[in-house]
C-alpha cells in the first residue's frame, strides 16, 4: 500500500512534463492503494482467525486485482512514455 502512495505521489510529478494523461496513472495507483487500505483489516482478521485454526486460505481475489493493477499501471506507464 505504502509503495502505490509512493508511486502515485511520484506521477503527480512526472505531470509537467508528461501532461494529463499522468492523472490516469495517478488514479489507478491510488485507487489500488485505498483498495488495499479498505480491505487490510478483513484480511487480516481472517489469517489470523486461520492460523488459530491451523487452516489458512490463500486469498486468491486479493492477488488477482493487485496483478492486474499493476498490468494496467505497466501498460498506462508505457503508453504515457510512448505518447510523450
């Protein structure tokens, strides 16, 4: 989560010199980031609750949307490079 605030805050100054489409970046990022800050304390509570019972699943939804958040913030990133 820290890395994506990191990120975003890093595309907010690339916007001078790569312009607007810098704020699609921008969004993505930090939609991921408040995604991730929303749902940190059911994921947590659920480990914890499996590793009580000796039974932790794997969060598969989880690791998908951040996989594809960062395949689209890859593919917006080099789009933005290629446009400039």
């Amino acid at each position: 989560m820290m890395a994506l605030v990191t990120v975003s805050a890093i595309f907010l100054r690339w916007l001078p010199a790569h312009g607007f489409p810098i704020l699609l970046l921008f969004a993505v990022s930090s939609a991921a980031a408040l995604a991730i800050y929303l749902t940190q304390r059911r994921r947590y509570s659920t480990s914890s609750h499996g590793i009580a019972r000796e039974n932790v699943d794997a969060d598969i939804t989880a690791v998908l949307w951040t996989a594809f958040a960062g395949v689209v913030l890859g593919a917006l990133g080099i789009g933005v490079v290629l446009a400039a």
